[in-house]
C-alpha cells in the first residue's frame, strides 16, 4: 500500500488558525486516506522560538506532499515591528517559498452563482465569471540580478530563458485540459524582445505537445482593458511575473471578497496552498471569518497537488452551495466560520 500523503499546515497568524481548522475538516471528511502534521511559521513561531521560519518547519517540510498554509501576519507578543527584517513574519512566508521552489502561481477568479451582487461588475458581467491566471513567479523584472541604481539613472532588467517560459507554460496548458482548453499568454511582443521571445517559447511547446489546446496571445494594456470590460472571454491566462502580478490584483476585485480567493503556488517538490486575504486580526478570535478562500485552496491542494481532481471538484461545489444557505458576516450574511464549515460538510455528505 503507498503511504499516506502527508500535507504539512501551518496555520499562522490571526484568523488563519481558524480557516486552517475548517478546511482540514473538509479535507478529512472527503480524504481519509491523507495524514496531518501542524508547524510554525509567522508571528506565532516568533512567539514560541523566536524565528518566523524555525527549523523543526523547514525539517517537516522535507517529507510534505503539499503545504496547507493559513495566513502570516503579527506576532502577539514579541515587539516584531523592532525586529530587525530578517526576523519579522513576512520574512518566514518569503523564505518559505524560496524553500519550496514555487515558481507558478495560480489564482482562480470566480464569481459564484448567487453572488455577483458583490462584484464591482454589473450583474450581466459578474454572471458566471471563471477565469485562473497563471503567474510566473521567481523570474523577470523583480529577481534578475541585472539592476543598478547609479545617481540620476536606475534600471531594472526583464529576462526569461527557454526552461523557464516552457515549465510556467506547462502548468497553464495542463491546468487548461482540466477546464475548457483555452490559454492566453499575455505579453509585450510589440516592445519588449522578452515578450517575443516569451510568445514563441509559448507557441512552440502548445504545436509540439499540447495540440489540443486553443492558445492567443493578447497584449498586457489590452487585457487589463478586457478582463474587467469582459472578463467571461478568458479561461485560462499565463503571464510573466510583473504582469501577473498587477492582472491578479486587477481581476481579485471581481468576486466581491477576500474571502473568496484561494491560490496555489506549484513548483517541482510540494507545492504551497493558502488564501489570499491576509490575517484580518480586526476579527481574529471571533468565530465569524469567511474560511471559503481557505476550504478551496485545499481544493487546488487536492487537485493540482496530489491529481485527485474529482474529489476537488465535489469540495468546490459544496462550498458553492454553502455560501448561498449560509453566507458569513462579510458577504452579508450571518453565519459564523463553523456554521459556514458545518453546511460544506452537510453538501458534502448530500452530494456522496
Ligand atoms: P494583514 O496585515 O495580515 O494583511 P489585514 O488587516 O490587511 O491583515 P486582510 O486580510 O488584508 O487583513 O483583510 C482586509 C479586510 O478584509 C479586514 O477588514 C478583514 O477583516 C476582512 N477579511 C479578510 N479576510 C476575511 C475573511 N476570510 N473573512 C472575513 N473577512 C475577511
Ligand atoms: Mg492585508
């Protein structure tokens, strides 16, 4: 018999212990067959020993099939904002994913049914909105060691090599076979020689490998244009690491709450699972976070970490159900993180 997969949580900060909690509920109920192992990180492992990222996590991380993370924010009772940077609980989270290797980003955007009275877009725009930008993120602009600031002049340097066009488009092309077969690469080819040589890289893998796929290039400005003017005409969208950057903040305005947005940071080891939204402790304690961001970042756990995509599947469409009978506090309902969890199981129970 293989062994039990092992997801490491690390529950973090604020209202992350509490939405962490929820979705290893969720993730026992449909997947008995995975075991658990709780660690530090954030401002709870300076608590406890002094350093955001301690070793005995870096240890346990080694055997990791996936990394359930909640959120990383203060410590409650070290003085961390006189900590030197290397010490403050952000730090544990950068170094975590240096660790890790996770260099795509996944960010689903969907507005769910019954819900597009929160979104900025009218209704008609809102409706059935189901968009996964797939963001390179250990290269380009931000991490090339090509930069200077000299006196007057500064300069930063955008570079992409073949390997790593290839591995960021693999994983938008593969997460495209699951959904409907449609990837835009989003680009600069108009100006920047990167974007031309990005666009052919792009073009080349989809002829050689994945024919099925239906793949357009569109130029960034464009995009940021059409992505909130009409955002049901994308599926699945590929982009370099400063674009993405901007086009996942642009398009997280969509759903209408943080609490809807779960991601996945893949690489080639264990992969990195968590919700955007940050610790939130203006209710940390209370009982009342929205821990759907988090129940459906196990779901990306279980599909694109550990390939059981039927059963991620049946976890999202339990968690659209309960956010239509029991909506929390901040999608204007009233129901609490654990009556929220209780109506993801019952529908999960329903459906089986
Ligand atoms: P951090 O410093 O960790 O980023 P923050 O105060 O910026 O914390 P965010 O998580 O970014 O907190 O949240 C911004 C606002 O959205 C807060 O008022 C918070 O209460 C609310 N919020 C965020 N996530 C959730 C959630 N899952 N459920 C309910 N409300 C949330
Ligand atoms: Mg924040």
């Amino acid at each position: 018999m293989p062994a039990k997969k092992l997801i490491v949580t690390l529950p973090g900060d604020g209202i992350g212990p509490e939405v962490t909690a929820a979705a290893v509920a969720v993730l026992r109920e449909v997947a008995p067959e995975l075991s658990f192992e709780e660690h530090l990180l954030g401002g709870v492992a300076i608590d406890r020993t002094g350093d955001p990222f301690p070793q005995q996590t870096q240890d346990a991380l080694k055997s990791a099939d996936a990394v359930l993370l909640g959120t990383v924010g203060g410590a409650q009772n070290s003085p961390w904002n006189s900590l030197p940077r290397h010490l403050r609980p952000e730090s544990g989270l950068l170094k975590l994913r240096k660790l890790l290797g996770v260099y795509a980003n996944l960010r689903p955007v969907r507005v769910q049914p019954g819900l597009e009275h929160l979104s900025p877009l009218r209704p008609e725009l809102a409706r059935g909105v189901d968009i996964l930008i797939v963001r390179e993120l250990l290269g380009g602009i931000y991490f090339d060691a090509d930069r200077k600031i000299e006196g007057s002049a500064a300069y930063n340097t955008m570079r992409y090599t073949t390997p790593e066009v290839e591995r960021i488009a693999k994983v938008a092309f593969w997460a495209a076979e699951q959904r409907k077969g449609r990837v835009t690469s989003v680009d600069k080819a108009n100006v920047l020689e990167v974007s031309e040589l990005w666009r052919r890289d792009v073009t080349a893998l989809r002829d050689r490998d994945y024919r099925s796929i239906h793949l357009n290039h569109e130029y960034v400005d464009s995009v940021a244009m059409l992505i909130v003017s009409n955002p049901s005409r994308y599926d699945v969208i590929v982009t370099e690491n400063l674009f993405g950057d901007i086009l996942s903040d642009l398009a997280a305005v969509i759903p209408g709450s943080l609490g809807l947005m779960p991601s996945a940071s893949l690489g080639d080891g264990a992969g990195l699972f968590e919700p955007i939204h940050g610790s939130a402790p203006d209710i940390a304690g209370q009982g009342v976070a929205n821990p759907a961001a988090a129940i459906m970042s196990a779901a990306m756990l279980l599909r694109h970490g550990l390939d059981m995509p039927h059963i991620a599947a049946k976890i999202d469409g339990a968690v659209s159900q309960a956010l239509r009978e029991k909506p929390t506090r901040d999608l204007g309902g009233t129901a609490s993180t654990q009556e929220f969890t209780d109506a993801v199981l019952k529908a999960l129970d329903r459906a089986a």
